[in-house]
C-alpha cells in the first residue's frame, strides 16, 4: 500500500521535475540545444510503466506545459499525445532493443515531435525557425541512455514496480 | 493504474486508436479556439495560483547562481565595479541636474504656451524572472503582476531605452513582448531629421526592422530612433534603437533600415514600468496650443494620426 503511494509520488514529481526544467532559462548559446524534457520522461514511463500510462496522461501532462510556456493551449498536448500513442504502440520491441537501437527510436520519436511542432507553427502563421532549432531531438536522444539508467537505477533503489 | 487485465501485447488497437483521434481532435479545437479568442491567458489567470509558484520554483536557480556570483565575486572586481557605478551617477547626476534647470524652463515656456503637458514620469521597478518561454520567443517574465498594479500595454524601459510592453498580466506577475518580437510595433521618430515611421521586430533575429521609409528620406547608419509618441502607447522621446543598415526593400517602392535596439535586452535583471502615460491610448489630442500660433502653423496635425494605426494594434 505504501509502496504503491510512493509509486505514485515518484511518478508525478518526475513529471513536475520535467516541466520545471523545460521552464529553466540556459545561457543564450545553449537556448537551442535544449532538449525536450517532458517527452523523454514521458517516454521513459511509457516504456517502463505501459500499463499505467494512458493517453490521458500524456494530454493533461501537454495541457499543463502549455500553460506554463503559453504559447498556444493543446499544442504541447497533441504532440505528447502522439508520442505517447506511438511509444506505446511499438513498447513490447521498444523495451528489449539494445540500448543504441532504443536511442534511435527515440531520436525517430523526438524529431517526430519535432515536425508536429512545425506544422502547427505554420498552420498558426509562424515564420520557420532557424537551423539550429533541429539540433534539439539529437540532444534529446544523446541524453536518453543516460536519463534511462539513472531512473532505472533510482527506480530499483526506491524499489518501486 | 488499476490491475490491467489484458496484456499490454495485445491492447485493443482500435479503442486506441479512437482515443487518439479523441485527443488529437480535442488538442486541435483548443488550438483553434484558443488561437481565435486568445483564452489561454483568461485561463492562466484562474490557474495562476497553480502556476505562479512553478514559476518562482523555475526561476530559483538562476536567482541563485546570480546570487551565488554576488558572493563569490571578487572584492576587487566588486570595488572596480562600485566605483564604476558612483562614476556613473556622479555622470547621471550632473546631467539630471542640468535636465532639471531645462525642464523647469520648459514647463515655464509651456505654461506660457498654455499646455498641459508635463514631464513628469512615474515608474515603477520590476525584475525578470529567470524563466525560459521556449527558444526563439521575444518574451519575459517579470515580477510584478496586477495586484502590483500592472497592467496591459505598459512600456517598459530600462537604463538605456525602450525594452517593450507588458502584453499579459497574471496576479504577480507579467509577461512583456519585447521590441523585438515581430508581433511588436512601436511608433518611432528619426532623430536626426524629425522622419516618423514605425519599427518592427524582426522574424530574423535581434534587431529591428523599419521597412516603410519613403525612398527619398535621408536615413543613414548611426541614426538615433527615439519613441514618437504617436499612438499614445510609448511616450515620446525615448531612445529606440541605432540605425545600423539602410537597403532598399523587396518590394521596391520603400527603404528598409535595420536598427539595434539601444535597451540591453538580453543582459537586463531590473526593469522600469511606465505609469499614467501623459497622452490616453488612442489618437493623440490634436495639439495646437504647443508651438507657433495656429494662424502660422502649416497644416500637419491632421495627417498626425494616420500612423497611430499599426501602434494601436502592436499588442495583438
């Protein structure tokens, strides 16, 4: 019972911790480079908890970033949407690839992200953002085996399921 | 996150399915509504109380890495810097002081001209929050909100000119669109030769675009912009930007300039709000008291308000 609270707990503040640190200003240099944390947690549960994540989740997750960052409300969550659709889709082969071919599948998941965004940037009148915008999903998925190991490794020492 | 009953091999494929479509489309129509009527921050207004604090959680660290660079700064650096400032307000001084003596003179030229216009400005100060709006957005946080008595459309300035205006206000605080976001609009006039137009933000990166200068107008590099007043958004007189290149445009019936903004937009941490702006929003009171009587005056207050348009419209 108390194992399973402290499930939850965990399970929500990484989600808070995600936003908090898409909000997180870096130096102007890094600004582009910013990987999108919301979406790798995200992935990271779908992958390790499919059973629990629903596309609910994800959309109310997506809601809230986009009240934080208020750009545009349900922009951040049809993306979230998507992502989770598609990670929970292809879970049972995304969970036992080797650790490479994971990342990849990843990079695949975040530049999909990426081009979600465009469209509804360019169906809202925005200008094409420059470059450097695109280098996002390759930092994203250069830090995915990292931020795995460490959740994983921090998910069996509070041995939660 | 109850018990699952059917194996996450074989989840139906069509309820998820549907439940996607359900989301997309349900995303979708918050996206059009949200983009028609602009809701988004009526809602962030409620929410605030949810919203506020993540701010604040968000902003801490880069509060405290400059709190952090405070206290481990060098002494002697800090001294350097110290004296620098009192070099500085020893400089500001003299200069108010002598503003001081030419503004009183003004006032009293005015009131023999029988105007009301004074130059009293009431500011108030607010800092940024540390907080990342998404790369490639032209916005800031500040510290300041409607119960500090902030509202929309306030300029903002800092030590070295215009920086924007508050666009969005939350309970403590706001969000300001900086000059050079290209939603932003602000009314300037050229220093040198009095020419009135109006500087945009730019798609492509920090500067300023004027893109309607007549092609006969004498706009050169190193041009001064300072706020027209026109509009009754920005008061006149404050530095905008520096011309830094003149071409002419696409289109080719106009020149094009480009110009730095003069305020530090990037480095700033403590902003100024402007209040009670001398002229109400809108088309500017026809102003013939100022100046030679109207008798001698040629007629060009009445095409003054022609430009006010894109200004009125510059916070979307």
């Amino acid at each position: 019972m108390n194992r399973t609270r402290l499930a939850r707990w965990w399970f929500a503040g990484t989600l808070l911790v995600s936003l908090l640190a898409m909000l997180l200003p870096l130096p102007t240099v890094l600004e582009p480079f910013k990987p999108y944390w919301p979406a790798l947690v995200l992935l990271y549960w779908t992958l390790e908890a499919g059973d629990r994540m629903t596309l609910g989740m994800a959309f109310a997750l997506g809601l809230g970033a986009d009240l934080l960052d208020g750009v545009l409300l349900g922009e951040q969550a049809l993306r979230l949407t998507a992502l989770v659709f598609i990670a929970l889709r292809f879970r049972s082969r995304l969970r036992f690839f080797p650790m490479w071919q994971q990342t990849l599948a990843v990079l695949a998941l975040l530049v999909n992200d990426r081009i979600l965004l465009l469209i509804v940037r360019a169906f809202a009148g925005e200008a094409l953002p420059p470059l450097a915008w695109w280098v996002s999903p390759f930092v994203g998925a250069a830090l995915w085996p990292f931020l795995f190991l460490l959740m994983d490794d921090l998910r069996m020492r509070l041995r939660i399921q | 996150m109850g018990p699952e009953s059917s194996s996450p091999l074989f989840t139906g494929s069509v309820a998820g399915t549907l439940r996607l479509i359900f989301y997309l489309a349900l995303a979708m129509v918050l996206m059009v509504l949200d983009h028609r009527n602009g809701w988004l921050w009526r809602v962030r207004y409620n929410a605030a109380v949810v919203v506020e604090p993540l701010y604040k959680l968000a902003g801490m660290p880069s509060a405290g890495m400059h709190a952090l660079g405070v206290a481990f700064a060098d002494r002697k650096l800090l001294t350097e810097q110290n004296q620098h400032l009192r070099e500085d307000l020893l400089l500001a001084n003299a200069k108010l002081n002598r503003m001081a003596a030419v503004a009183e003179q003004n006032q009293r030229l005015k009131e023999l001209l029988d105007t009301r216009h004074n130059l009293t400005l009431k500011v108030q100060l607010a800092r940024v929050v540390g907080v990342d709006l998404g790369a490639y957005r032209h916005r800031l946080m500040l510290d300041a909100g409607a119960r500090q008595g902030v509202k929309t459309g306030q300029p903002v300035i800092d030590a070295h000119g215009v920086m924007g205006q508050i666009v969005h206000v939350l309970p403590s605080t706001s969000e300001m669109m900086l000059v050079t976001d290209p939603d932003s609009a602000i009314p300037v006039v050229i220093e040198r030769t009095g020419l009135r137009t109006v500087a945009y933000g730019s798609r492509e990166g920090d500067q300023l675009t004027l893109p309607t200068i007549p092609r006969a107008a004498d706009v050169k590099a190193g041009d001064h912009l300072l706020t027209s007043g026109i509009g009754g958004r920005f008061p006149p007189g404050f530095p905008v930007g520096e011309v830094v290149s003149v071409a002419p445009a696409a289109t080719g019936t106009f020149l094009e300039a480009h110009a730095e903004p003069s305020a530090d937009l990037d480095r700033s941490q403590d902003v100024l709000l402007l209040h009670d702006l001398a002229a109400p929003a809108g088309p500017p009171a026809p102003a013939p008291e100022a100046g030679p009587p109207a008798s001698l005056a040629p007629a060009v207050s009445s095409a003054a308000p022609a430009p006010a348009t894109p200004a009125t419209g510059a916070a979307r």
